[in-house]
C-alpha cells in the first residue's frame, strides 16, 4: 500500500495556513517527496512520519516555489542523522540548481545523486517504477508518475502438486526458477495471473498536454494542479502555463483516472473550496486539496 500526504497546496508564495505545493508518498521504510518550495521541510516535520525514510525528491521546474526550500530541506536530513544517499530527480539544469543551493549545505552526512531526467524517461526509487512527462510551461517542466507493482499471487496447491518442499516456495514467490526432480520450475508454474498495483501521478505546471494525459492514464490518484477556480480566469490559465479546475477535472476523466486531487492554487484564490462546482460536474470522484490531506492507497483486493 501506499500513504500520501499533501505537504502543501499553494502557488507562487506561502501564505497562512498554506504552504507551498508539495507531495509525500510513503510505502514501508521508504518514501518520496515531489517538490520543495520554501518551508517544505516544516511542513514534513509537522507531519510526523519521520525524516530519515526519504529516498528521493523529485522536482518538477525551478522556479522558486517549487526548489527554493531544497537546501533547508537537505540540512533537515542530515540534522535527522540520514546517512543513505538520497536521489534528486529533475529537468536538465539540476544538477546546477542544486550546486548552488549547496553552497549553503556543503556538508552532507550521505551522499547526494543528482539524476537528469528527459521526458519519457523510466527510473527507479524502491520499490517504484517512475516516469515523467514534459508539461507545457514558461520553463522546462516534468511532470511524475510512480507504480508499485504487484506480484502474482502465489498458488501452494500448484507447489504441492508438483511436491515441492516448502523451501524452495520463497525464491518462487519472488520470481525465481529452482531446480526440483531433475528439472527447473519456474514462477508461472505456481503463480496466478497478473494483479493490479498501485500508481499516483503528480502535475503541476503544466497546461493539460496530450503527454500528460499518456503518464497519468488509468492511476488510482492524480494530484494535479488548479492554480485557478474561476472560469473567467481561462485566459490568464494559458498565458501562464497552469491549468483551471475544469481543465484539471477534464484531464482527469479523459484519462480516466480513479481519483484527483486538485493543488497548487493561486493566492488571488483564498478559497477554492467555493469553485468546486467546477470540476466536480466534469469529474465527481475530485477533492479539493488542503494542507496536511491524507490518504492510503491499497491493492484492490487487499494485502
């Protein structure tokens, strides 16, 4: 399964009870977090669920409100004892944004691996499988979607028939061929069918681009930006490279995926609770993000 947290909601500049727009996923000891304006790391602390299980951040542009908070938030790990390295995946050019934020956090106790990623690329973190799409933006822009996949069930009267000791049944369940009889067995012998896993897609950014809607097809959770609310903003939308409540709310039913979370909201928009209407008559299943909102996404038919 995996729990996801909505460290903050905003646009542009935090403002009371707002932080800037960025993401937690977590699953076991592992997670990630997407994006780091300023004040991230508060955010995170407030949360609770610890600091040192954070293996990777992955940010989609650099402009301030999504990078700005990198270096408090690498000092934060180190200040929580991290020694493990811990992966940035970014556009290209992040390798320099990060260089100079660390000039005011040089001295790291883990290492630090910056991954330049172009869009269509595939890369992993954990147990993830990751990919990212370009968005259409005044800058170059990724947009993100993790899969934690499923292995099939396994089927112990299969392994029993062919009286296999029990083993021998671990290398199986995790895809392994053994040998058995005079001959090898393999996984499908003892396996079922494919299973369903999880996936979560992150945007923001972005104008609702054909790429976009490839990554984010069919994911149990979109979080997507709705920078803004209002319908009269349509044009403002374009000019800036964001996204309204209704292209969000489109996006997400031609893409057909099971939830979304709209984020990222302007500071023009104090309450994008009272545009609501607008997405949801596009596409019921949509929540209107809050700061510290939270969710566990589990396999469909349980563990």
């Amino acid at each position: 399964m995996i729990d996801v947290c909505l460290l903050g909601t905003g646009a542009m500049m935090p403002l009371p009870g707002r932080w800037l727009s960025s993401l937690v996923v977590r699953t076991g000891p592992h997670s990630v977090v997407f994006d780091c304006g300023e004040g991230t790391q508060i955010a995170l602390r407030a949360l609770g669920w610890g600091l040192r299980s954070i293996d990777a951040i992955c940010i989609s542009h650099f402009h301030a409100d999504h990078v700005s908070g990198l270096a408090g938030m690498l000092l934060m790990l180190a200040n929580a004892d991290r020694t493990e390295p811990v992966t940035l995946f970014g556009p290209p050019g992040l390798r320099a944004v990060v260089e100079g934020q660390r000039r005011i956090a040089p001295f790291l106790p883990f290492e630090l691996i910056c991954e330049e990623l172009a869009p269509g690329a595939e890369f992993r973190i954990a147990d993830w499988y990751g990919s990212c799409a370009a968005g259409v933006h005044h800058v170059p822009c990724l947009a993100y979607r993790l899969d934690l996949p499923r292995r099939p069930a396994f089927l112990p009267e299969r392994a029993k028939a062919l009286g296999l000791p029990v083993e021998l049944w671990g290398p199986l369940q995790h895809g392994t061929p053994v040998e058995w009889g005079g001959r090898v067995v393999r996984p499908e012998e003892v396996l079922g069918p494919p299973r369903r896993g999880i996936s979560i897609a992150y945007v923001t950014d972005t104008r609702p681009v054909p790429s976009i809607g490839a990554l984010v097809a069919g994911v149990d959770l979109l979080v997507g930006e709705g920078t803004f609310g209002d319908p009269a903003e349509q044009a403002r939308a374009v000019e800036t490279g964001h996204m309204t409540f209704a292209e969000a709310a489109e996006l997400a039913k031609k893409a057909r995926v099971r939830r979304l979370w709209l984020t990222h909201f302007s500071p023009a928009m104090p309450r994008p609770l009272e545009h609501a209407a607008e997405a949801q008559r596009r596409f019921p299943n949509v929540t209107i993000g809050r700061d510290g909102l939270c969710t566990t996404l589990s396999y469909e038919d349980g563990p």
